[in-house]
C-alpha cells in the first residue's frame, strides 16, 4: 500500500469544498436547520433529501448493479468495474448517512430506529436496510485493505462469508431502493399526477439500477483520465450497450405508467411541471437513450461520459420532482435550495469524491493500475469475486 | 390508563354554530404552553391570523367571505389535526414515535422523534408542523388534549368554545349527533360529514353551510385509509427478500459453477 | 335587561340591533345557538356584515343613526297589520290613555320647545285628566287623542319606501325583518330584543331605545319569556357598577340625586318621590322614602338620626354643572381641558383612549394638578403625559399609578347584563403588591378621615362616615351592608320580632324610620340570614322549566329573573303562553308559581309595570327631554338631508362646541359616514388585551374596514397603510377590503360607510393609533352618552414616504 500520494489542485478543490461544508454543518448543529436550510412546513423535504438521501443512495446503486452483473449473472467482462462500484457504494451510503445525521431535525435519536419495531413505515424499511447493507459494504470492501495489509487470518474469514454477504447485499439493495418510492406512494394527493404512481417502488428500484451502469462507466473514463490508463472501450460499449437496454426499457417504464394513469394531459399541458417533466424525460432519458444506442457514441469517451451524466442528471431530477419540485402546495407556499443546503451537499459530495480519489490511489481499486501480486502472503487461492490482480476474463 | 368503559371520542366541529371568535385558538395555546405570535396586520383572508398552522397554533380558524349575488357571508372553517383512524402520521413513522390512542387521540412522543418529517410529507391534510429554529425541534400538532381525555375532561377548545361548535363525545354518539344535524335542518347543512369517511375515518367531524373547499379544507381526499397505500409494498418485504435472495443465489450459483467449469477447463 | 340570557333560548324571534354579540358578548352566543336549535329566528340589523351576521338567519343592513327610522317603520307595520296583542296593549300599555290638547307634533318639532335653550316644556305633553285628576282614557282605542291613534299617527310617515330610502336597507330584507320579528305579536310566540352600544352611543340613544320598548309593548313581548327589552352591557360589571350609583347623576339603587334646590329632606323625597298615577298602579317607587333614609343610615350610621334629617344634608348636592350641562363625561373632560378639575382618580378606565374626541381629553389631563390611576397596566391615561409629541418636561400633573387586582385576584361580586349577582372567590393572590379596588378604596377612605378628623371644610360627612369593613377589608361586610340590616328590635310584616343586627330579608321591609339600613335597596335580599344568595350555584331549575334558574346566584330585585313578569298573565293571572309561561296563579294555594311575581298582590287590577307610576308600559312617554315619542332624525354629522322633516339632527342633543377640539366636519369634505366597534380578540381601549400576547398575535394592528368599490375608487388594497381623517384628527391605519360594508343607496345615491375598531393606543405590546381621536363630543339629549357610533370621515391612502 502506497500512502504516499500527491495532492493535486482536484484535490485541494475537494477539500476546501469540504472545509465549506462542514464550517456550514457546524451552523447546522449551533443554531438550527432553520439557519442554513430554507426547508419549511410546506416543503419538510428539500434538497437534502432530493439529493443527498434520495440521489445519493439511488447512486449507490452502482454498487449492486455491478455486483449483480458481475458475480450473480457472472459477466466477468465487467470484473473490472466491480471494486471502484463497491466503493463508490460505500462512499454514497456514507455520504447518505452523514446527510441524514445533518437533515434529521434530532440526529443523535437516530438509533431509535433500530431499536423500535415499525414495518408498516417505509423509512423503518429504509433505515434498517441501509443501516445492514451499509455494514455489508464495508465488510465487502474490507478485503482490499485487508490485502493489503496482509491479515490473512481475517481475510479468511471475510471470504468466507462474502457470499452471503454478498447475496444479503445485492437483495438488501433491492429492497431498500425499492422502499424509497414506496415511501411516496403514500401521498397520492400532495404529488402532481406526473409523477405519482402506484409504480413508484418499481420505478425507484429500476432506476437505481439503471444509474448503476451509467455511473461505474463514466468513474472509469474519470478514472482513466485522472490516474492515467488505457481505458478499455470495448468493456465499456458492452455495458454502455446494456445501459441503452435500461434506460430504454424504463422510459417505457415510465412514459406507460403515465399514459395508464391517464396523466397524459398533464404532461401536454403548459406550466412549470410540465416542463420539469419534460426536461427529466427529455434530457434525462431520452437523449442518453439515443445516444447509447449509437455505436459511435459507445466508443467515444466523452460521449460516454455526456451520456452517461446526462443518465445521471435525470436520475437526480426524476428524485427531486417527485420529492419535492412536484409537490402540491398552496399557492404563497415555496421553496428555493438556500446556499447552506447545497453548500453542505456539496461538502459531502466533494468528501466522497476526495476519499475515493486517495484510496483510488492507495489501494489496489483500479485493475488497471493494480502492481503485479507482490504480497507473499496470499497464499490461499482467492475465492469468489473481488480477487485481487487481473481477474479472470 | 383507560378504563375498559371509556370509549373511543371524536369531535364535532360545526362550522354553521362557528362564529370565528377563536377562543379555541387562545386555549389551545394556553393549555399546550405555546408562545404568542409575531404577526404584522392580518396573513390570512379577514381576520385569519396566522396564515396557516405551524409549531405554535395548533388550531386555526379560517375566514371565508362567500358573496352570492349582492349578499355576502362569512363562514369560519377550523382546522386542526383529524386523529385519523389510519394515521397515515403514524405508520409513515419509522420510530412509532405518532400512535393512535385507544381514546382516539393520535400522539406524540417526543422521545422517540428523530426529526425525520415523514410524517409531515404523509399527513394529508398537511397537520403536522416543525420548529426549525428549534436546536432540539419537535413536530408540533393537536394533540386532542389527550392528557385531558385521558382524565374524562374535553379538550380545551371544546371546554372554551361559547356556542358548542364543538362538541366532544364518545365516537358513535357524534356521528349519530352529527347525521341527526344535518338531518334535521337540511336548508342549514350541506349534506356531508367531513371526516367521517376520508381516508379510513377520523376522529374529527366538521359540518358546513357551505362546500368545504370554499372554507379552506382539503379535499378530494380518498375513502381509503392512506396506509393502505404504502402497506400494499412494505408487507411483501419478507417474501420479497426471500424469494430475491434465493433466485440470486440460485442464480450465483449456477454462473459461478459455469465459469468454475471454464476456469477449470483453461487451467487443466 | 328586563330578562336575562338563558332566557333567550326560549325567544322564537331575536333580534339583534345595534349590538354585535358573536364579537362583544360570545358567551351569549351559547343561548342564542341553543334558540336556534329550537327553532328561533335570528335577524341581524347592522351597517357591517360582522360575526354576528355570519349565524342570523336574516342580515338587513342599516345605516349608521337610521335606527328609529327602521324601527319606526316596523312599528308602522305592526299597526298596519293588525299584529298587535290586544288585550296586552290595552291593558297594560298607556294606549287607551288620551293625550291632552298641548301636545302636538309637527314637521320633526314636539310642541313645547324653547329655540333658545333648545329645551322642550314637557308640561306640554301632560295627559288629559278627569274630574278626579286622573288621565282620561277610552278602551276601545278609537279616541283621535289616545296614545295608540297618536302613535299610529306619528309613525304613520314611515312607510317601507320612506325607511329605505333613509337606511339604505335592502326593501325585501327590511320587509323580511318587519315579517318575521312582527310575528311574535301572538300570545304564543315570543321576540326578543338585544342591543348594545350601537344603540346607545348616539345623539338620540335613548330613543333608540324607546324605539325598542315600544315595539316590544305592541307586540306583547315585555315580561314574558323569550321576551323583554335586552340590553347587552358593555363591560363586564357596568351593570353592578350603574346599580350602585356610580353615574355622576345617581345614588346606589337608581335614587335621584338632590338638587340645590332641594332645601331638606322633606322637600327632595316630594320632589323624586312618585305618586301613582291611579288606583291600579302599584307605584313601587312610592317607597322611595324608605329607601332613601335606609341609604343615609347605611352611610352615616348613628350619626345619621331624625333630628338631623338623616343627614340628609351630607349628600352632595347635583349642580348645573360645567358650563350647565352637568358632570357626565363629555362635560367633564370639558371643565378638565377648562383647567377646572384639579384631580383625577381613574380606576379601571382609559379615558385617553376611550373616550369619545380623545384628543381633547388628553389635552385636559395636561391641566390636572394630579391624577391617581388603579389599573392593572400602565396604560395610555397613565402615561398621557409621555404619550407621543409631548415633552414630558411640560406637564406638571403628578402621576400616581396603583396598581389594581384582577378578577380572579379577589373575592367579590360581579351584576351581569341579566342582573345576576355572581359572587366569585378568589383563585390566586394579587401579586406584587397589586390590591383589590375595595382594599384601596378603604385604605382612601381611612386616610381622608384621619384627616377630616383634624380639620377641613365642612368635615362632618366625612368624619361621621360610618365606615368598617374590617381590617383587612371584607367584601362580605360590604355586601351584607348593602342589604341591610335592622337597627333596632322590630315587628316585621307577619307580626314576628326581629331582633336588631339581623339582615333584612328584602326591600319591602325597609324602613324610613330610622329603624332599617340599606347600602342599596335593589340589593336587599340578596345578603340575607339565610346567607351570601349570590354565591349560590344551584341548577334545578323552576317547574316551568324556562331556565330560571332560580337557584343559581341571586338577582335583584328580590331574585326575580323577569321582569314585568305580571305582563306574562291575564286579569286572573292565566299566562298568555302556557307553553312558557312565566308566572301563573295558583287559585288553590292562593299563591304564585313559577318565578318571583312582579308584585305579589294577587291577580286582578294592579297593573303588572310596577316600577312606572303609571303602573302601565309607556307607548307615549312624557319623560324623555327630547319627546314623547322617537323620532327619526340624522346625526349630528350626516352626509344626507333629514328625509323626514326640516330639523336635521336631534334639537336637544348636546353639542359642544366651546373647545378648540370641538369642530364638525360637513359632507363636502367628510363625505364617508365611519362607525366604531369592538372585536372578539381585544377589549375596550386594550389596556388589558393589547398586554395579553396571544391576543395581540391574533390581532395585532389597528385596521379600516372598508367597502371594495370605495377601496377601489381610492386604489386602496388590503394591508395598505390609510389616513382616516375628520374634522377633529386624522389616524393612521391598515386597511381591510371586504365585501362585508358597501354603501348605502340612500335617497338616490351611494353613501359610503366604514369602520374602525377602536382598541389601540399607545401603550401596550403593540401600539396603534387612537380611533376616538376622530370622534366628536356630541351627547344623547337625556343621557348624555357620546355619539361615538357615527360621524363623517374621509379616507385616503398614506402617500409612500
């Protein structure tokens, strides 16, 4: 393990961008939400949870797409991209904790969750599910510094229950992804027709799932970039081949559900929802969906990467407007994202970024950049998935 | 502790005995310990003050002038939580911080809140309320005076309320007494119990001279209880994990077998 | 009241006038929605579509002074129509009685009025009298010269055309109203009439209030159930505190004050004594002796003895007052802005807020040389002498404030507008050293003695005051002095002895020897051996089942709930409604059940308005300064023309115009008629209610109501800043639009009105600016109540700076 890394100017950004985040966290917690956050009775959810729970554990999606993909269907292609998602996972579930530790009105309550026995609340599902994939995730990602350090005896132990583990985690993912769009089923009346649907657990979980993809193929190309290896394209047109399926499939998805519900005159009629509504599907599903169908945009990096964030983007506007740009409420009733709001977002976003950048750097995340095996002390055949040098392919 | 002959309560509003004094208003606020307002003129149409219910008015009157032709009216709406039958407060809450008392009174046990605001995002009829600027916030809404309720009293609006709009009572006695109203004086009422079968049943009654949605209520609402809605997902969890976990693994153990057999047959 | 409140649920018919219960009286509401359940009609008559109007069955909007116009012509109506009761008006009212040949009325003048002190000669307006000096009467109502055929003959001008032409009230409402409240001219059906200040507070109150009885009388509605003439006090204990005399013009009970003219005692109970008018007249009042003379041995004690009068000459005597128009408010803030008052005590009032052309009253209490205020906050009379725009170095008035306890602080006694005395305990101690008004009176009263015991100008009143209520002073002992007790062994009615210092058990047994004592003869009963009646809280009620109540607290006179309640039943003592009857005779028992009777003699002859000399209810009354019958005329600022005659305002009306303060505003440039009122949220000048804040949350600022056409012609929007303006001031406020106040289409044209709450100042959590500051220091001609309900503004949006 490499611990000496250089700073570079990205990661100096990140980390006053942190610095900003957490001098506005400390506001937060010395003089009430209500200093930094513009959240109100009308609009109890904002930002912070459009963003930084909503998104950000739909994100953290990657980490079960991937392992789905790569050790449930076995496609060892994507082998690759299974380490940097897992992380990546771990560090937006991460990030989604912190977030809730400042959204929640009275953070330090929150273990109340595990301790009380709720199943008819969505969020109980949710917090309890997060909460065990959380620790799944870490005990996934565990072997890579475990490797490293060579603690073999532990190392034997995490392999043996990575299966299970693994299993445990990929269907937690369903479950928990799925509960967040449950958790808006339940206001029918408060959410503009566009968007609600008794679907919405379906649509929530299917699309994380197409986020999935979308973000491990546009952090490889980053990383490529930033660490300096040969991006390999063809294991990116594959999977980005298999994103224009997702993202193809779930705006059927979504454009069915909205004429099954009769919701079609809303979505033709003028206003601020409508437009919403056709900047997510437009920009957010429609134009990735053609630009992954083209081969030509499958092997080019930054059309990848325009698709792919473009994915992204309707991913986090899709959360949003149904959390809370579509939102009923009474007419003197608004809501703008305050500076604090973003500015703390922001701070956790830039920390994920930063420490996955370090650990990217320390660790052997990246196949690509991975040494070959050096440690004398692997002497167990590696098991199932996150082996360490090339995997199989 | 209640006795095995208290019945379930409910309350009747009766907004055509209302006539917007809000003595309700001023002991709600008295009973519950809650700080004046600092208001400027009036926020609401009329007198209406404050505009809306928030951390510190758990009740609110609304002021309603209906002109028809050259005459005008006024008529006063109250608002308040409706302690539903199927809260949906409650069940949206991951902590069971909101229960349904067996009295009727849906409460709020602070020690429980981690100031999540599901609850706030599911109530329909937008109760709940939070104090932001609070260090330690609180959701803040009626509380039926359970602790009132509890000791065989009314709620202080219904204690305070010089015309009995409100009146407070076992649960079937109001309904019988509010179907008995409108029966009565059908030129009077308009032929709806408001609360009596939105969303499951609530604790609330209101009746009216005028449709409801002209005196500020939300409605459309569905006869359905709202957890219903999220109860229909969330109760297929353990079979939903089951058979998730068991078609993953099944699946993972095919495809690892698969390329074990590949792998085994490059390396042999 | 003539009833009570309770009473109301058994009215088939309320209406509500001049008064706005919902806002300034919500506990009345309770009855009112209960008489409804019951069937009852509400009909509100007011120029604002208020909280009231939002529960009355019928709203009929009414300019601001037009009261005896409206009323005027429902009583035309009722005449017309034959809804009349007419055994009860030939009966029991002075209809039958004929009027003597000095009387006359023509074009809005009464014969007998003197230009020059603008006064009538009511000598003019005597009955005509038989051989035996009593009124001529004919029974079968047909005399051109009776009372009735005058009646009908001085309203006969106020035609439904006519009346709304005046009001501006909608005809189909008005005839609404006029159908409904007329109906309860039937033996079975039952109207009750409440009213407040919007009565009261004009030029011509009183005849607004005659107005009122008059209908009542037609209509048989006077001392029966559901009935009665109902007025809703407008403070809590203004009620208690009229009975006990507090009006500069009375003594404790409604006794007359004496005169200068009134050389001794002898002389004075001549002149305030009445002799009843004929045979069937009880004449209650010829009592009046018994009463006085217990009054003065009740204030003086043994110093009080036959040989001095009583000490009849210890009473202060009543002057012509400041510049001959007496010492009611309007000419006391005069005489003080006169310079004349040197002191002040002001306990539980806020008279710079308050009191009508505030300005000039502030300005008056520049003059004083000291002023004590009891109150329980430092309020705007208070502090007038650091109120905005005065230097405080200027005012040489020395400033005592006491603080006051509240209601709940003490233990007392409070009359409601039913006459009900509530006793209530106290709940909590005065806190601070805040004390009970009786504590602060009496350490007063102790310490002017102590000094009136050295020496002083004429000090015997004081020196010889019989005063001890104990050390620590004891509202019991006030109250059991107020009704009496025996000084001496005596033989009561029944032939028992009673022994000295027992309490009298009721006025009837007072005495003008000497022998009795009574701090306030309508109070005697009420404190008797059988205890403290007001403190009772009894619930069964009587067998009549009217809610009485007769057990619950204690009203005067003698508990009786209604009044004139021998009204309620024929000659034989038959109740005209068995369904609700009030009083019935019991042949059997020979006795009276149901409530306490109004007069206990048996059934027959006794006419049942005891009180009256006349024993009868006055259609035709000799006894108002300003008529004998209402008549319709305009404020004293108007934007119209009288319709109904050439005198525009009322002639005897007192209006003053000696004071730089005292200008009056005309229609060109005041064209908008303004009103005053209350709202629920605040009380009277909001010393209390604006220190109170949860109230000030609710309502916070001072505000306009106006109509959306004048708002619209003067681009005025809700919550925008205003300039009201009249001829004495100009106050700066928010301003409410509503479809709840439009004009008046009075004779052709729109007239517009607004109106102002009149609760801020500038004290308390919020100030504001002061609506009476736009009043005026005009008098009802007989009582002398400022006409604070209606003047002319002008209106305009406050320029932005």
């Amino acid at each position: 393990m490499n611990w000496r890394i250089r700073l570079t100017w990205w990661d100096l950004t990140l980390l006053a961008v942190m610095a900003i985040g957490v001098v506005l966290a400390v506001v937060r917690y010395a003089g009430g939400i209500a200093t930094v956050a513009n959240i109100n009775n009308a609009y109890p959810w904002g930002w912070w949870v459009g963003y930084g729970i909503m998104t950000m554990i739909a994100a953290g999606g990657v980490g079960f797409t991937i392992t789905l993909l790569v050790e449930v269907f076995g496609v060892h292609r994507f082998h690759p991209l299974l380490r940097p998602a897992v992380l990546m996972a771990l560090l937006c579930y991460s990030g989604a904790i912190i977030m809730l530790m400042v959204e929640l009105g009275r953070p330090w309550m929150v273990w109340m969750i595990l301790v009380s026995w709720a199943p008819t609340a969505a969020l109980y599902e949710v917090g309890w599910c997060a909460f065990l994939y959380l620790s799944v995730l870490a005990f996934e990602f565990a072997q890579v510094p475990l490797e490293e350090l060579g603690w073999g005896r532990v190392l034997r132990i995490t392999r043996m229950i990575y299966m299970p583990l693994m299993l445990l985690g990929v269907t937690l993912s369903h479950l928990h992804q799925s509960s967040l769009g449950t958790l808006m089923t339940l206001i029918p009346h408060k959410i503009n027709v566009l968007w609600w649907s008794e679907q919405l657990p379906l649509l929530y979980l299917f699309s994380a799932m197409m986020a999935g993809p979308a973000l491990a193929i546009l952090e490889y190309l980053a990383a490529a970039r930033w660490l300096g290896f040969e991006p390999r394209m063809e294991m990116l047109a594959s999977l980005a081949r298999i994103e224009a399926w997702l993202v193809g499939l779930f705006l059927a998805f979504q454009v069915g559900d909205l004429v099954s519900r009769g919701a079609v005159g809303a979505a033709l009629s003028g206003g601020w929802f409508a437009l919403s509504f056709w900047v997510e599907i437009g920009l957010g599903l429609l134009l990735p969906f053609v630009l992954l169908i083209l081969p030509e945009v499958r092997q080019s990096r930054g059309g990848l990467a325009m698709a792919c964030a473009l994915v992204l983007f309707g991913l986090l506007l899709h959360r949003l407007n149904v959390t809370v740009i579509g939102l009923r409420v009474r007419h003197w009733e608004t809501y703008i994202p305050s500076l604090g709001e973003i500015g703390i977002t922001l701070g956790i976003t830039a920390g994920a970024m930063f420490v996955f950048g370090v650990l990217v750097r320390i660790l052997p995340i990246h196949e690509e950049l991975t040494p070959a095996p050096a440690s004398p002390r692997r002497a167990v055949a590696p098991a199932a998935a996150l082996r360490g040098a090339r995997g199989l392919s | 502790m209640t006795t095995p002959a208290q019945k379930p309560k409910a309350m009747i509003q009766d907004n055509t005995r209302c006539i917007g004094c809000r003595a309700c208003m001023v002991a709600c606020k008295s009973w519950n310990n809650r700080p004046a307002d600092h208001t400027d003129f009036f926020a609401g149409p009329g007198y209406q003050n404050p505009r809306d219910l928030d951390a510190n008015n758990y009740t609110l009157i609304t002021f309603n002038e209906i002109v028809t032709g050259a005459k005008p009216d006024w008529v006063f709406g109250r608002q308040l939580c409706m302690h539903c039958d199927h809260p949906a407060c409650a069940s949206a809450c991951p902590t069971t911080a909101l229960t349904k008392t067996a009295l009727g009174p849906v409460v709020f046990n602070q020690n429980r809140c981690i100031g999540c605001r599901a609850c706030m995002q599911a109530c329909p009829f937008l109760i709940p309320k939070y104090d932001y600027e609070n260090l330690a916030p609180l959701i803040h809404k009626c509380t039926f005076c359970a602790d009132r309720v509890e000791a065989g009293l009314k709620p202080a609006c219904a204690t305070v309320c010089p015309t009995a709009a409100i009146s407070f009572g076992d649960r079937d006695e109001m309904v019988a007494e509010a179907k008995r109203r409108i029966a009565s004086a059908p030129g009077t009422y308009i032929p709806e119990i408001y609360g009596l079968d939105e969303v499951g049943g609530t604790s609330v009654l209101h009746l009216s001279s005028v449709p409801f949605d002209q005196i500020g209520y939300i409605t459309g609402l569905p006869k359905t209880p709202m957890p219903d809605l999220t109860h229909r997902w969330l109760r297929v969890t353990p079979h939903f994990f089951a058979l998730l976990y068991a078609v993953f693994a099944g699946l993972t153990w095919i495809t690892h077998r698969r390329s074990k057999k590949q792998h085994e047959g490059k390396t042999a | 009241m003539t009833n009570h409140w309770i009473d109301m649920i058994n009215a088939d018919v309320v209406l509500i006038m001049g008064g706005n219960p919902a806002e300034d009286h919500p506990i009345a509401m309770n009855w009112l929605t209960r008489a409804k359940e019951r069937g009852a009609y509400i009909l509100h008559v007011d120029p604002r579509f208020n909280r009231t109007s939002s529960i009355a069955d019928v709203f009929a909007k009414l300019r601001s002074g037009t009261d005896i116009a409206f009323v005027g012509g429902m009583i035309k109506y009722a005449i017309e129509k034959n809804r009349i009761h007419q055994e009860y008006v030939r009966e029991y009212t002075n209809a039958s009685w004929i009027v003597g040949d000095g009387y006359s009325f023509s074009d809005g003048l009464f014969s007998g009025f003197d230009p020059a002190t603008n006064r009538y000669d009511r000598a003019r307006w005597a009955y005509a009298l038989d051989a035996q000096g009593q009124p001529r009467r004919d029974p079968t109502l047909k005399h051109p010269r009776c009372v009735f055929r005058l009646l009908e003959q001085h309203f006969a001008r106020y035609d439904a055309d006519t009346v709304c032409r005046i009001t501006g009230t909608p005809k189909e409402a008005y005839l609404r109203v006029c159908d409904l409240y007329t109906s309860t001219f039937a033996p079975d059906r039952a109207g009750t009439w409440l009213y407040a200040m919007g009565t009261a507070q004009h030029s011509h109150g009183t005849q607004n209030i005659r107005s009122y009885a008059i209908l009542q009388l037609l209509l048989g509605n006077i001392g029966v159930a559901g009935g009665g003439v109902n007025a809703m006090r407008g403070e809590s204990n203004v009620q208690g505190s009229t009975d006990q005399g507090l009006n500069w013009d009375g003594l404790p009970g409604y006794l007359k004050m004496p005169v200068e003219a009134d050389a001794d005692l002898a002389s004075y109970l001549k002149r305030v004594t009445p002799v009843a008018a004929n045979a069937q007249s009880a004449n209650w009042l010829q009592n009046t002796p018994k009463y006085v003379v217990s009054l003065l041995k009740a204030w003086w004690g043994e110093k009080a003895t036959r040989e001095n009068e009583f000490a009849f000459s210890y009473l202060p005597r009543l002057g012509s007052g400041f510049e001959g128009k007496g010492y009611a408010f309007l000419a006391l803030t005069h005489a003080m802005l006169a310079g004349e008052v040197k002191g002040l005590f002001c306990f539980g009032q806020n008279p710079a807020v308050g009191g009508a052309n505030a300005r000039l009253i502030r300005s008056g209490l520049d003059k004083l040389d000291w002023m004590v205020v009891a109150d329980l906050f430092e309020h705007e009379t208070a502090s007038f002498w650091k109120r905005p725009g005065v230097d405080p170095a200027r005012i040489e008035t020395e400033v005592f404030v006491l603080p006051a306890a509240s209601g709940v602080e003490k233990e007392g006694s409070i009359v409601n507008s039913g006459r009900w005395a509530q006793w209530r305990h106290r709940a909590v101690k005065p806190i601070a050293d805040s004390r009970p008004d009786l504590d602060i009176v009496d350490g007063l009263a102790q310490a002017l003695k102590r000094a009136y015991e050295k020496d002083g100008v004429f000090p015997e009143p004081i020196r010889h005051l019989a005063w001890d209520y104990g050390h620590e002073p004891d509202p019991h002992k006030v109250a059991r002095e107020l009704n009496g007790r025996f000084l001496s062994d005596v033989t009561a009615a029944d032939g028992a002895r009673v022994a000295a210092g027992k309490q009298v058990p009721g006025f009837a047994q007072l005495r003008d020897d000497g022998s009795t004592m009574s701090g306030n003869w309508i109070y005697c009963g009420g404190y008797t051996e059988a205890g403290n009646l007001a403190a009772r809280r009894g619930m069964a009620d009587t067998s009549n089942g009217i809610g009485l109540y007769p057990e619950w607290a204690w009203a005067w006179p003698m508990n009786r709930r209604i009044l004139y309640n021998r009204a309620s039943v024929n000659r034989k003592g038959e109740p005209f409604n068995p369904r609700k009857w009030v009083i019935r005779w019991n042949a059997e028992k020979k006795a009276w059940e149901g409530d306490v009777p109004d007069g206990a003699m048996p059934p027959g002859e006794t006419n049942p308005f005891i009180m009256q000399s006349s024993g009868v209810g006055h259609l035709f009354s000799p006894d108002l300064v300003d008529g004998p019958f209402p008549e319709h005329y305009e404020p004293v600022e108007s934007p119209v023309r009288n319709l109904l005659s050439k005198i525009q305002s009322s002639p005897c009306a007192q209006v003053w115009k000696s004071s730089e303060f005292d200008k009056y505003g005309t229609p060109d440039v005041f064209p908008i008629v303004a009103t005053t009122y209350r709202v629920s949220e605040h009380w009277q000048t909001g010393a209390m209610s604006r220190n109170m804040p949860w109230l000030v949350g609710l309502v916070p600022h001072p505000f306009v109501e106006i109509g959306s056409a004048l708002a619209a012609r003067e681009g005025i929007a809700t919550g925008d800043r205003v300039i009201v303006s009249s001829a004495r001031g100009s106050i700066e406020v928010r301003a409410l639009v509503t479809e709840r106040f439009q004009p008046f289409f009075v004779d052709g044209r729109l007239i517009d009105e607004i109106g102002l709450p009149w609760h801020w100042g500038y004290a308390g959590i919020v100030p504001g600016d002061i609506a009476n500051d736009l009043t005026a220091s005009v008098g009802d001609a007989n009582s002398a109540i400022p006409e604070t309900k209606v003047f002319l503004c002008n209106i305009k949006k406050k320029a932005s700076a």
